[in-house]
C-alpha cells in the first residue's frame, strides 16, 4: 500500500467536508495552543528567575537572622548578626571571596535644592558590596576602607535617583542631605533595570555601614541587618555556604543539634527553588490545558465514526475491488491522524503567537520589566507528537469498525 498515496487520498477526503473537519479539530486546536502558552511563558518565567539571579551572581550566598514566628506568622528576626562576623566570614572561610555587612536606612527622604525623593533601597554597605553583587560603576568610584573606617558622609547612587534628583546632569560631586546630614555623592552606579516583581532596582542609595550606625541611627552596637558573601566560584557555593554555618555557629556558642540564630542561602538554593515553583505551575497549567486535548480527541472519534457510516458503499467497492481489511484499518486512520495533526499546526502557530503577545503585553504592564520571549521547541515537538498520538488512539476505533465491514453488506448498504 502506498503510504503518500494513502496520505492524499485522506486529505482528499476531510477536504470534501471542510467546515465539519474545522469544527472537528477545533478542540485539538484549543489544547494544543492553550500546552504550547503554558509552557512557553513558564519558559519565560524560569528564564527571567535565571535572569534575576545573575543580576546577584551566579555565586551569591545570603545571610540573614533568623524569622521568629508568632502565631504562625513570621515577624522578622532579631539582630543576632554582627560587623565582626562578617569580617569573619570573608577572611576565615576558604570557600568565600568577599562579604560585605548590610543595614537597611530607608524610609528617609534624599534632598537636594528643591528636590526630593525616598528612594526604594537605601542600605549601609561595605567595600565590596559591588564585587559580591555583579555590578559596575558608570561613573566615579566606590567608597574606601578608609570612608569606611571614618565613617564619611559619602554615598553612591543608582540612575533612577540621579535622574529624579538631577533631572540628567552629573551627579558626581553633588551634596545631597539625608535626615539633614549632607552627603556627597561620590559615584553613579550601571543601569540594572526592573527586578521579577517589577521593584525598580536602580531606585537606589549606598552609603558605608559605618556611617549608617554611627550618623544617621547613632548607636553604639555593630549589629547588621544581613551579610552578603560572594563565593569564589559557583562550583564552591556548596564549600562556602557549609564554611559559613560552621564558622557562625561556633561563634555564636550554638551546640550541634540545637536551631541556629541565623540562615543562610544560596543563589543556587534559590533558583532551586523557584525553578520548582515554576515548573509545578507550568505542568499544572498544561495537564489543564491537556484535557481540551482529550476533548478534541472525542470530537474526532464521533466524526470519524460518522464518516465511516456516510462512506459503507465505498468501503464496499474497495473490498470487493481487493483491498484487505488491513488497508481500510490504515486508511481511516491515517484520515485521523492527518486532520489531528492539522488542528495541532494550527494550535502551535496560535500558541506561539500568544506566548509572544502575553510576554509582550507583561512588558508593556510592567515598565522597566524584561520579560523574555521563550518558545520551548522541545514543547512544540512534544505537542505535535502528542496531537498525531491523539488523532490515532481517538481514530482506532472508527477505523477498525470500518475494517470489519462485511463487503456484501457493505455494498448493499444505502
């Protein structure tokens, strides 16, 4: 039996009732359009979670107290971190490259002349904070170990609170009062752009940590909100972050076995965990998705079944011109493997299509949001393949009750 021949015969015949096939695969062309979405923006959102992550790099280890929980609901941590222990951190652990303390100062507004701003993030740092967080200066420099030790009132801004507070000119060398302590602004950080939740990350000050303690908050204690490390290569963050427990819980007297005042993670922990989120979504949304497969699979089977009755007299004539029940089987089913895999192509260029609008119109909500246009081809193929899978289990039936027609009742039949 000649398989293109068979092929042709079969397009020939779903042409000859082109409305009903294209209302028959319609539910093919819904399930597949609605896998190829799903996954794609899940795709999408998996890349931009990697995208976020390196913005931190891709060797990013995070310290923090550990969350009390009241009532089941967590309430922050309690200043179990100290300068001291960040230093340690960055000179004792093999594994590690650099850390730097954190303490969080905002909530205070930046002046300068007739402008203001409260800028989303204005944190306390140490010298290496831009090594730790994969980010550059566009212009000016960092403050110093010695700024750091004097605690000098010098600071280092993002684009964003250039622009609002400078309206384009050079902010470099410009005083700028923050809780009326005037600051000099010493550098210009490179544009980072939107962060997942749309916060804009550019939206920022950075003083040294010292200058947060001892000018603006006046206390005496060392103390610090969190410590960013940075270990010395992505294949060492498991070394590092294990160095780092093990460094803080002998100083902080904490017995093996017992909970430790503090947590430590890794970009790496993070994106595991994330990307387990993401996926978990993305197979949800299309085993959804999938039933409207199951659905165009049944409309299939129905019209098929239809077809097999319309077409007795010819099923007939085949047998009785020679054709085995064998070619008949084939015949139908190729006819619905063909027509599932037609609302399968047109699924996948509507799926793609719309993976693309929704990415596009997520940018457009959310400005300053980079949200990468991802089509899984892999999905794609999955798709197809599972469109034809479709069409022939759906087709078997139909197909083998038209090869079991007797030939002379066939041929009778009106």
């Amino acid at each position: 039996m000649n398989l293109l021949l068979t092929i042709a015969v079969a397009i020939r015949a779903l042409g000859r009732n082109k409305m009903r096939a294209t209302l028959t695969v319609l539910g093919v062309v819904i399930g597949i359009a609605a896998v190829t979405t799903m996954v794609s923006v899940g795709s999408s959102a998996g890349q931009l979670l990697q995208n976020e992550l390196q913005s931190f790099g891709t060797n990013f280890i995070f310290v923090t107290p550990t969350r009390e929980k009241r009532r089941g609901v967590s309430t922050g941590g309690m200043p179990t971190l100290t300068v001291d222990d960040a230093d340690a951190i960055g000179t004792q652990c093999q594994s590690v490259l650099a850390s730097s303390p954190l303490i969080g100062a905002g909530g205070r507004p930046v002046v300068y002349g007739n402008s203001n701003l409260q800028p989303q993030e204005m944190f306390g740092v140490g010298t290496d904070y831009l090594l730790i967080r994969n980010w550059e200066l566009q212009a000016g420099g960092f403050f110093s170990e010695r700024d750091v030790r004097s605690a000098r009132t010098v600071c280092v801004v993002g684009q964003t609170v250039a622009l609002e507070l400078f309206q384009g000119a050079n902010p470099l060398g410009k005083t700028v009062r923050i809780a009326n302590i005037p600051f000099t602004i010493i550098g210009l950080l490179e544009e980072k752009g939107a962060s997942l939740d749309g916060r804009d990350q550019d939206n920022v000050l950075l003083m040294p940590y010292t200058t947060v303690k001892r000018r603006m908050q006046g206390s005496p204690f060392n103390d610090v909100h969190a410590v960013f490390v940075a270990a010395r290569g992505s294949q060492l963050i498991a070394d590092a972050t294990n160095e780092i427990r093990q460094l803080l819980m002998d100083r902080h007297g904490i017995a093996m076995g017992q909970r430790p005042d503090f947590e430590v993670q890794s970009s790496n922990e993070i994106a595991s965990f994330l990307g387990q989120i993401t996926g978990i979504m993305t197979a949800l949304l299309a085993s959804i998705a999938g039933i409207s497969l199951l659905v165009g699979g049944v409309g299939i089977m129905n019209i098929m079944l239809v077809s097999v009755t319309e077409r007795t007299r010819e099923i007939g004539i085949r047998m009785a011109m020679g054709a085995r029940g064998r070619d008949i089987l084939i015949q139908f089913l190729i006819e619905s493997v063909v027509l599932s895999c037609f609302g399968g192509a047109i699924g996948l260029a509507l799926g793609i299509g719309a993976s693309v609008g929704i990415t596009t119109l997520i940018n457009t909500v959310l400005a300053g949001t980079k949200w990468p246009v991802v089509v899984s081809i892999p999905a794609a193929i999955v798709a197809m393949i599972f469109a034809a899978i479709v069409g022939m289990i759906f087709g078997l039936y139909p197909a083998w009750r038209a090869s079991r027609l007797d030939p002379i009742d066939a041929l009778r039949y009106e």
